[in-house]
C-alpha cells in the first residue's frame, strides 16, 4: 500500500509568518512527514508478512527495463525539467539514478 502525506499553505499567509515561525512549522511538518514514511513503512512490511502467511506470493519485477523505456520515451527528462535539478537530486537520492 501508499499513502501520501501532503501539506499545502496559502502561499500569501505563509509568506506573512514571521520567519522563526516558519521554520518551526516547517521543521515539525517536515518531521512528521518523516514519521508517516516510517509508520508506511511498517505497516507495509507487516501487511505483506501476514498476507505472505496466507500463501500470498509477491513478485519483484526487476525495475530496469521499465525505467529503460521510461528514460527511453522522455519520461524521466520532462519531469526532472518540471521539479528542477535539486528536487530531482532528491528522487535520485531515494530510488538511485533515472536520467
């Protein structure tokens, strides 16, 4: 399973915040965030034991060909143009290189 964690902000009202607010908030959302991924994390691997107990079988396709015809196609050069090279770096950072 996934389950996103999405905070949005009123650009306008956040630019307002005086900025030791700011970084408070965003260091505790950014935190929380973090905790969520873990708690997903978690609950992902006990789900997939318990189902594994019940004779489900999970396969693990291996992800290269499907990012070969992706980086093949474009895919991965229009997005990385659409976040900018240090959101990209991030991505990178968590599923290793796609460009």
């Amino acid at each position: 399973m996934w389950d996103g964690f999405w905070f949005l902000a009123n650009r306008r009202a956040w630019e307002r915040l005086p900025d030791d607010v700011r970084t408070i908030v965003a260091r505790n959302i950014n935190a929380a965030g973090l905790k969520e991924r873990e708690d997903t994390a978690r609950l992902n691997a006990g789900l997939q034991q318990e189902l594994a107990a019940k004779g489900l079988a999970f396969n693990r396709p291996d992800p290269a060909p499907f990012r070969d015809k992706l980086r093949a196609a474009g895919f991965y050069r229009d997005w990385k143009g659409k976040y900018g090279d240090d959101a990209w770096a991030l991505l990178e950072k968590a599923v290793g290189k796609l460009a």
